[in-house]
C-alpha cells in the first residue's frame, strides 16, 4: 500500500548522470512517499548509494558476456553500480546479461526506467546491455534448485548454475514455517526462517562455478541454530573472499531507521573448496557507517580464521581488528565447556500469557508464592528482586498448576537472553547463591537462561567464576565475532569454549571479595586470562 500523498511522477535523469546515481534519486523520492507499512510488508529497504558502489567495486570478475542475477532488484541501484564497475574494468567489448526479479508491483515502473537510462548510457561507451525483469517472488521460481544437495565437483553450466555474479540487498523478515517459500526451501529451513537466508541460498545454486555471490544482509545467520541448515548448504559450495562489517546498527540504512548489524559478504561457488589443500585468505573490513567506508580498515585472514568448516555448528566469525582474532584463538584453544564440566544451560520455564493466573504483584514468600525473575531482575553480577516494574510480576504464586513451572533455588547463573541494541556487553549473567531470595522455589521467566550442574548444585566459586568470565570483555569481544543478534541462544553458550575448571574457579574466589564492582571484576579476569592489549575492537586499529 503507498501512502495517499504519492506521486507516481518519474524524476528525470541529469545530462550523462551515472546509472547508479539516477537509481538512488529514484529509490530515495519513492521512499519519501511509500508507507512504512508497505516497507514492512515487503522487507524492502533500497540501497545507499555509497553500499552500491563499494558491493560493485569488490565484484573481481571482467569475464564478457557476463550474466547477472539481482533477485531482489527494487530499482536496480545495485545492478546499475555492478554496470558501472565492470564498464571501467573493461577496455574492450563488454556485453553484460541482466535477469532482475522485483515481487513488489509498485516498483516495476521505475525499475525498468532505470534499467532502460543505464542500457542507453552504457550504449553510448559501446558496452551493450540487455535485461529481463521478472515480476515474481525469487524464491518460489527458483527454489527447486536446493532439492539436491551440491556436489563436490561442479557440473557444467546448467539452467541451475548459470550466472556469473549475483548481488543483492534481499528482503528482510521473518516467515513462519507454513510460508510456501519456507517449505519450498526446507532444505535450509530451521525454525522460523528469514526470508533472507533463503534469497542467499537460492541464488548460490544458481551460480556457475566461480561465480561470485555479493549481498548486504543482517548478519545472524553467523551463528545460532536458526541457521545451523542454511550455514550447512551455503558453505558447502560457497567461499568466503571479503566481509565488510558495519560497527553502526543505524547508519547503513539510516534513511529508512533501521536498526541492524548488517555485513557486506562476497563469496565465490567453489563446491567442496574446503577439501583443498590451498584454503586461501578472507578480506577483513570495518567501518562505522557509509560516511566512513572509504576510509575502512582492512585485514586479511586465512579462511580457517574466519570459518571453519570442519566443525558442526560452522560458525562465521568476523574478527574487524587484531586483538579480535588474538581473544578469538584464545578462547577457541580452551577445551573446556559446560557439558565437560558437568553442567548444562536451560531456559526459564515460565511463559507469562501461559501462566497469567499464577502471576502476582504482590506475595508471601516463603509460603504462597515464590519470587519471580525477569530478565529486568538481571545485571551484571547481580539479583534485583523484587523491583516496580510495569507489567513485570515479581511473585508467583505455589500451587499444583504452577509447579512445574518452578525450579529448586540452587546456585545458579543467571543470563539474560537479550541485550540492548547498544548495550556495553552482549552476555549479562549474574550469579544466584541458594536461599538468597527467601524461597526453596523460584520462578524463571522465559527470556532468561540458567546455568546449573545436572544431577547436583554449583559451588559458590564456579557460579561467581562462570558468571564473572561471562561479564568480561574477553567473552563479550569473541561472542561479538560470530554474533550480531540481540539474542543469546542457549545453544551458543553450551557450545561455547571455557578455561579450566581451576582457572574458574580461581576466577571466583577473587571476584566474591568484590561483589558487583565490575572494574575489580574485570581486573581479576584480565590478570589470570592475560591478553597482550586490552581488546576495545569498535576503538582498536587493525
């Protein structure tokens, strides 16, 4: 739907503007009029400029003719940036094949205008262009191509392998798993999907051997079970070659106020790449925003740095500066996890909309109710209970219904599953000692996690040693390598590497002297875990 102040007029190009430059004037007056609930609906947020010129400028092919694939094309910024970047690469013939795919009606119009001014402009330097727009969902057409998994060596050209390049900035949002595009793609599904994990997949099988894939996308699918399938198939024919991460989560698509850690990925299809003996390098680069993209620092990794495949979960990591990758092969040297040591991390029981009876404002504790933890209960290294929260119950109240939803007050670790957008550190735990809270009972509410030893309790120094390290910026920069989500899966900190069980618990034996003095805190961990500079990666030079 566009808003009832919408102009369907068609700005017009300047004398021998640049094709990418007209695009952007395009996308940025239609943005002006188009309804957020349309963008919402859609997932569709056009390019800056700037992004469009750097994703076209790392595209290294200069092959002739040169097939193009842009499967979520909006105007066609990118396609005409890649156009660009390919005419200057190119002193001879060039003749570049584009098939563009837009699903949303009310951008057909001026997708094709802009295609047509970048044909005519390209013309005029002898390069030829033709193009094909499709106005059809991508993921439905093409999403027959993942029913057999890649091989180990690519087969010839086929209509399933047949472009050069693909770039795109696809879509963004959430689909439950009765969308039809999620079962057409149930391949890479897990969960509930996003719509541009499936967009990156999809476009990957379409690639020749070779080909280059370059999207700008959130960068969840990093890491975490929601995309354990997706990581699985991607990576199995697709090489990392270069990553742009942006520190900000406001700047890359700041006209449109989107909050997202989005990185710039280019990978080439190399099926079973990871069987040679030559693993090649990845290009590293981290700037705040667009402003300062010119001016990125850059570094280059070898790919077992930054993926390695042999392990299950095969997590990206980005490492932006080099005390990233210092702390990032320390922890990963550490042979130590919570299943090694006996413990196990589960998440809180109750559902408030489940449990709504149960849930009170006010209780007798110890006696009809127990105390009831939110994730606002939660700060580093400490319990707030209770605390005047709106719409937050910090009671709930012992009877047969409720009891299951009750966990015994043992030592715990307590973390919350979200932090802020901007928050200082992505983990918050804090340790709870036995009987702290007046009850034999608690109630966890369900955006907490717990760390507990199954079958037994946790000693006073584990629970502060564990919850210390979780607190500490060496845990806080490598959970920022791989992660960019607000949310801390259970699953991420069970499979996450510790230090010896000693070493934790010489954590914790000093860090109980100090309570919730986090400088203290920090100091102890930075002296038994020595690191050779303090890591500050958002400030570090590479």
């Amino acid at each position: 739907m566009i808003s009832a102040n919408f102009k369907p007029h068609l700005l017009m190009p300047y004398k021998d503007e640049r094709p990418a430059a007209y695009a952007d004037r395009v996308g940025h007056s239609l943005a002006a009029f188009t309804a957020p609930e349309h963008k919402k609906r859609f997932g569709q947020y056009l390019t800056p400029l700037g992004i469009a010129d750097f994703m076209a400028r790392i595209c290294t092919l200069s092959t002739s003719p040169v097939r193009v694939l842009d499967p979520g094309a909006g105007v066609g910024i990118l396609s005409c940036a890649l156009f660009e970047a390919l005419a200057k690469r190119r002193t001879d013939s060039l003749e570049i094949q584009l098939d563009a795919y837009e699903h949303d009606a009310q951008l057909l119009f001026y997708l094709e205008s802009c295609l047509e001014y970048a044909r005519q402009w390209l013309l005029t330097r002898g390069i030829r262009l033709k193009y094909k727009i499709y106005p059809e969902d991508f993921v439905l057409r093409h999403a027959q191509t993942l029913d057999n998994p890649p091989r180990l060596f690519p087969a010839e050209d086929t209509e399933r392998s047949k472009y050069d390049v693909v770039i795109s900035n696809p879509p963004y949002f959430k689909i439950p798993k009765s969308d039809p595009r999620a079962q057409a793609a149930a391949a890479v599904v897990h969960g509930q999907p996003n719509i541009y994990a499936l967009f990156m997949a999809v476009s990957a099988s379409l690639l020749k051997p070779g080909g280059e894939l370059i999207f700008i996308v959130p960068r969840s699918f990093a890491a975490g079970p929601y995309f354990y399938l997706f990581r699985e198939r991607f990576f199995a024919m697709m090489q990392p070659k270069a990553i742009h991460l942006f520190g900000s989560r406001s700047d890359a698509f700041g006209r449109d106020e989107i909050l997202q850690e989005n990185i710039i990925l280019l990978t080439r299809r190399a099926d079973g790449w990871f069987t040679l003996p030559d693993e090649g390098k990845v290009e590293i680069s981290f700037s705040e925003g667009v402003r300062d993209l010119q001016a990125r620092r850059v570094r280059s990794l070898t790919t077992s740095e930054v993926l390695d495949v042999r392990t299950r979960d095969k997590i990206l990591r980005i490492p932006v500066a080099l005390e990233d990758e210092d702390i990032s092969r320390l922890v990963r040297s550490w042979t130590g996890s919570l299943h090694a040591y006996g413990m196990d991390i589960s998440t809180g029981p109750v559902v408030p909309f489940r449990a709504v009876a149960a849930l009170s404002k006010s209780g007798e504790v110890p006696g009809t109710h127990a105390p009831l933890l939110w994730m606002q209960n939660i700060i580093p290294m400490g319990v707030k209970w209770p605390v005047n929260i709106k719409d937050k119950e910090q009671y709930i109240e012992i009877n047969e219904r409720s009891l299951p939803l009750l966990v015994p007050n043992r030592n715990y670790i307590l973390m919350r599953r979200f932090s802020a957008k901007e928050a200082a550190r992505r983990l918050i735990a804090a340790p709870l000692l036995a009987g702290d809270l007046g009850s034999s009972l608690i109630g966890l509410e369900n955006h907490l996690n717990y760390v507990h030893r199954r079958g037994g309790s946790l000693s006073e120094e584990e629970i502060y040693g564990l919850a210390a390290l979780f607190n500490s910026s060496v845990i806080d920069t490598y959970f920022r390598t791989f992660s960019g989500n607000t949310q801390v899966s259970a699953t991420e900190i069970r499979a996450m590497p510790l230090p010896s069980l000693e070493l934790i618990k010489e954590i914790g034996k000093r860090v109980m002297l100090f309570k919730q003095d986090a400088e203290k805190i920090e100091a102890v961990v930075a002296d038994l875990i020595p690191i050779d500079s303090h890591p500050n990666p958002r400030n570090a030079n590479a």
